[in-house]
C-alpha cells in the first residue's frame, strides 16, 4: 500500500489508544491483506470498521478508497477523509498487527516486523 499507516484517535475498544489509518496525503510504505469479497460484502465490513453506523465523511473510516487494481479488479480500503490526532496502540493491538504481519507476510524477520509496527508514529520513514 503506498501510503503510510498511523496510530489515530481513541478507541475505547483499545483502552483508549490509537488505530490503524492511512495517511493518504504523503507517500509511504504499510502492509495489507486483500480479499476477494463482493461489493456488498465490503459495504457491510465497512459499515462495521464505523461501529455498526453508516459511514460518513467524518466518521473514523468515513472514506472509500480504491489502492490500484488487482487482474481488472479494485483493491478498496476505508480510512478517514483527514489525517487524524495521533495515538500511539496499545500494546495488545500492536501485538495483534505483529502476529498478522507474520501470518501474512513470512519472509519478514522478527525484528523488521517490531520495528514498522513501532515506528508508526514517528517522522522516519521504515521499510522502503
């Protein structure tokens, strides 16, 4: 994804720490997972990323974005419209990325997975 991805808002879901966004207003690098669902599908896990509530722009993942394509078929995302407020995770969902990131990615060590999953925040940028 060609974009980077921070740490944002509040979430009472994560004691009150930040969750995933991408910032679509500067360059970056942030890992994903793409699967094949149908439109109305993806309206629906959308619908849930905004706690059961019809997006709208000023919602947490009030914005639809498509990231490219994938064999003639749109690779879609949600965020939010802006940038949010910074927050740095908890250390339980930066876990749970870290175990995703493993899942999905093998050929990353350790020690480079930490490293992204950590640095979210802060200005340098990691894994080029």
């Amino acid at each position: 994804i060609p974009y980077d991805m921070y740490y944002g808002n509040e979430s009472p879901s994560w004691d009150g720490k930040g969750v995933s966004f991408l910032d679509m207003t500067k360059p970056g690098k942030a890992y994903g997972v793409a699967y094949l669902i149908t439109r109305t599908q993806f309206k629906h896990l959308w619908k849930q990323e905004n706690g059961g509530a019809t997006p709208r722009p000023e919602s947490w993942y009030g914005c639809e974005k498509e990231l490219g394509t994938y064999h003639n078929i749109p690779v879609m995302t949600v965020t939010n419209c802006g940038v949010v407020g910074k927050n740095e995770a908890s250390a339980l969902y930066k876990e749970i990325l870290c175990e995703g990131l493993r899942e999905n990615y093998p050929q990353l060590k350790d020690d480079l997975i930490e490293e992204y999953v950590e640095s979210r925040n802060r200005n340098a940028e990691i894994m080029k």
